[in-house]
C-alpha cells in the first residue's frame, strides 16, 4: 500500500483474522481521510464486526498494522488500552449508558471522570458545569441534573457519543457501530444531524450501518467488505441505492413491491375493542393474502399490540376471531396452538437461544413431533433442520453449529424459519429486519411474502417508515395504544406514516 500515511487519519494495512478454516477478516486495507464520515459496509458476516472488534483490541488479530498520526501499532498486539491511547473512540450498538443515572453521572462514568476533592469527595458542582461545557459544545439539548432516561433515544446516544470524545481528549477516531438500529426515523434524523456536524468540525467518524438511507445521508465515503475482502470504496454521492446494493450484496436484487390489483382474502383475524396493557380498545381486521404494518414513536403499543394477539400480553377485555370463531389468547400456547407465529423484537432475550445447536433452535415450536415412545428422534430432527437451513437460504457449516456462530441476519432467518415452518395462519413480526443487511432482508421479505401467498396474514410492527411503506399492503398508525389512522396501499409512503404517528396529518377513521 502506497498512501501517504500523514496525509490520512487512520491507515489500516493488511488485516487478517481467522476463525479455523474461516477467513474472517482476509488482507483489508484502507485510509481514512480527516474530518469525514466513513460508513463501513457490508452483508452479515462480511467481516465488519470482526474488524471492528480488531481495532478495539477485543479480537486478537493474526496480521496487520494500524497508523493513525506518528504511530504504528500491530494489530496482533492492540488492546482495548492500546486503542483508546491511539485515540479510537467506541461507542456500540449496545450502549453502556445508565438511564436511571443524570447526564452529568452518564458524561463522567466511563468518560472523564469524576472531579473530587482532597479525601475523594465528588465535586459534584464541578461535575455539572464540565457537564454543561460539554452538552453546550456538541450541541445536545439536555440538562446535567437531568436523568438520562429523560431524554429521547438520539440524545441518549449523543450523551454517549460525547462521552467517548471525552476519554484522553476530543479527536482521534470516532467508531460508531450501527447507533441507529433501534430508533425511529425521525431520531435517526436527528442523531444523523449530529454526526454530520462532529465531521464538519473535524472528526473522522467510521459508520455501520445497514440502513442504505443513512450512507447517502451522512456519508462522505462507504468501505465495503464481502466474504472478509474488500471490495469497494466509494463516494455514496456517485451512485444509485441499486449501484450499493449490489455491491454489497454481490449481485442485483430486485425490489419486492405488493401487487396492488391483489383481491383480499377473506378474514382470518379480527379484533374488536381489544384492551391489553397499553393497547386498546383496538378494532382491526386481518385478511388472508396481506401484509399489514403497524407504526408508531416508541409507546404507541406497537410491540404491545402483537404480544397481545399471540397471547403474551393478557387481554383485559374485548374480543379475538379467528377465521369468525372466538378465540382466548390466555398464554402464547394459545397462541401457538391457534396457528398464530410471533418473532419478538429482541431476538438475544426472548427468542435466540445461542448456545444451542440450529437443529435445536429451529425445532424448538415442533419439539413434540420428534418425540416417539419417550424417544427424541434426533436423526430425523436433524435431516429436517438441514433442509429448513436450504429452504431459508441460512448460511451456516452444520445444523450442530451453535446459533452464536452465525451472523445477525442469518440468526434473524432461524427465528423466521421457526415458526414459518409450521405453516403458520397469522405471523407476528416485530422488527424482522433490525440490524440485518440488505441481502439477508430482502431474503427475510421474500419469506413473508411466501407465506402470505400460501394464505396467511402477517402483521409487522417496525420502527423504519421506509421499510414498511415498500413490503406492506396497508400500514396501521398506533399512538398512545389506539389506531389513529390506515394508509392504504395507493397512499403509502414513509412520509405520510411519519406524519401520521407524529400527529401532524389527519386522522383517518378505521
């Protein structure tokens, strides 16, 4: 590599990671130039979150060398305090913020400390004014004494990103892993807003994400990685989405679009005043052959609205049809065993189960049909869970391989091949695509849309307008628990979702 290394923030050379026989990370180099955001690309398991782990020193690598200003580090002997002293910043999907806790507490654990006096008494007058020198700077509208959990979810995580600039000093190399993947759209905006202005004042920011929108919005350069390679640098200004899908993905991928001429089947789900916890009184009606959305800002009842019709949330009162006959939804085993399908938002507590075999986490809703006379019938479990890996495209080496070792997008297919296996009447979906790439989405669309066609109804409750406008034959608004409006299928774009759960489009009786 021949770039002339003052001229760059950040030079990566040769970095190589393996896992046995798996390449992980295979011979990547780039520069970064200062004061740019740099969005690092690429489907799941492409070697983007290897790399990063790389350079905060968590993944040993085997080879390779870091520059960032005067120094050279090699990769195989970076630490988390050997990072953070080059001047990289970390701040992960899964933020170690405490809401419970002011944002001055939030801005000095795990920033810059605490100020104490002689015999280790916090100064805690000190605390709040560094703490409003450093809200004021970067431009974030909240108060030090102010509990963090207060705030909305892009200004909990630019407290989190002002407190990472604030460990050794502002600067270095800003490493934000995907900070947008469970905000709504319009606190992406606004988090996105913040990172552009860190760039215009300097910074150089490497982004991941796999929002497509957010790389044409805030970048100034997209790194793409495939199969542990590079494959790509680019300017996102010079390209279509198609032209970066492609890249990332390795080939063309068609646009999913609902058929508008499609005739509605006849109901398979109904409910009427429907109360459960934050929901209700909710009327809706689902038919056979329909992809039907739910938004709303975070509270609306959208997550609430589905674990109610699966049976996990109590229904206080109201009524359930299915297919016109009552139905009590006391327990998700009455869920189940009515042909209902749920895949909750957080996958990692309350569907995944890591550690164990694909073979086990893709049986575990059909469990009983292996078991004969008192006997697992484990071959047959096996067989079958090779040929549900196939029919769901999941990359994986074996069906003995523990979920854990598969990619994001590729763990999300499990969960959807779980429970579509069973030939489900209604599937419950609840973010299906949140932090999955564009190709293991587009796959995840297909899945759906193969189940509706076979006569089921699904219902997706998701945080990303765009996603629902393009997969959805109708989208339901909720806000404060109750519908407050349907955009139909002639009518639906992310906008007019956005403005709908934001109050600021008439309501339209449903």
């Amino acid at each position: 590599m021949s770039a002339d290394l003052s001229a760059h923030a950040l030079v990566l050379t040769d970095a190589h990671k393996s896992f046995g026989s798996n390449k992980a990370v295979d011979g990547v180099s780039f520069s970064l130039a200062a004061g740019q955001v740099h969005a690092l690309l690429g489907g799941n398991g492409s070697g983007k979150s290897t790399l990063i782990k790389m350079l905060a020193g968590v993944e040993r690598a085997d080879d390779g060398r870091l520059t960032i200003g005067d120094q050279t580090i090699a990769l195989s002997d970076m630490t988390p305090a050997r990072a953070a002293a080059a001047g990289l910043r970390f701040v992960h999907q899964q933020r170690s913020t405490f809401p419970e806790l002011t944002v001055a507490e939030n801005l000095a654990i795990g920033g810059y400390g605490f100020p104490l006096a002689p015999g280790g008494r916090v100064r805690w007058r000190a605390a709040r004014r560094r703490a409003a020198e450093v809200l004021e700077k970067y431009d974030i509208e909240a108060f030090p004494d102010q509990l963090l959990g207060e705030l909305g979810p892009a200004r909990q995580a630019m407290v989190a990103i002002a407190r990472a600039l604030q460990v050794g000093g502002a600067g270095g190399i800003l490493v934000l892993d995907e900070p947008t993947v469970s905000l709504p759209d319009t606190e992406v905006r606004l988090l996105l807003d913040a990172v552009r202005k860190h760039a215009d004042h300097g910074q150089t920011v490497i982004f991941v994400t796999h929002r497509l929108e957010e790389v044409f919005a805030v970048a100034d350069n997209a790194i793409l990685l495939r199969n542990g390679q590079l494959v790509s640098e680019v300017a996102p200004r010079s390209i279509t989405r198609g032209d970066l899908v492609e890249l990332i993905v390795g080939s063309a991928v068609d646009e999913i679009t609902p058929n508008d001429d499609a005739e509605l089947g006849p109901a398979v789900l109904e409910a009427e005043a429907l109360c459960a916890g934050p929901v209700g009184p909710v009327d809706l009606t689902l038919h056979a052959g329909e992809v039907v959305g739910v938004a709303g800002l975070v509270g609306s009842g959208r997550s609430s609205l589905l674990k109610a019709l699966f049976g996990v949330l109590p229904v206080e009162s109201g009524s359930v049809r299915l297919a016109g006959q009552p139905l009590s939804l006391a327990s998700p085993r009455d869920g189940m065993r009515a042909g209902i399908a749920y895949v909750p938002e957080n996958r990692a507590e309350d569907a995944a189960f890591p550690e164990l075999s694909l073979t086990d986490n893709v049986s575990v809703a059909v469990l009983s049909d292996y078991w004969r006379k008192g006997r697992l019938r484990a071959g047959l479990q096996r067989r079958d869970a090779r040929g549900l890996l196939s029919r769901f495209r999941i990359k994986a080496q074996s069906v003995e391989d523990p979920l854990s070792a598969l990619s994001g997008g590729n763990q999300q297919k499990v969960m959807v091949a779980r429970w579509l296996r069973r030939s489900p009447r209604v599937v419950l979906l609840d973010e299906p695509t949140q932090g999955v790439d564009v190709g293991a989405r587009h796959e995840i669309y297909l899945l759906i849309r193969e189940a509706v066609e076979a006569g089921a109804v699904a219902l997706i409750a998701s945080s990303d307008s765009e996603e629902l406008a393009a997969i959805c034959d109708r989208v339901i608004v909720l806000r404060g628990g109750r519908i407050v409006g349907e955009v139909p299928r002639t009518e639906l774009t992310s906008n007019r979702v956005e403005r709908l759960a934001h109050g600021q489009s008439k309501e339209v009786t449903v």
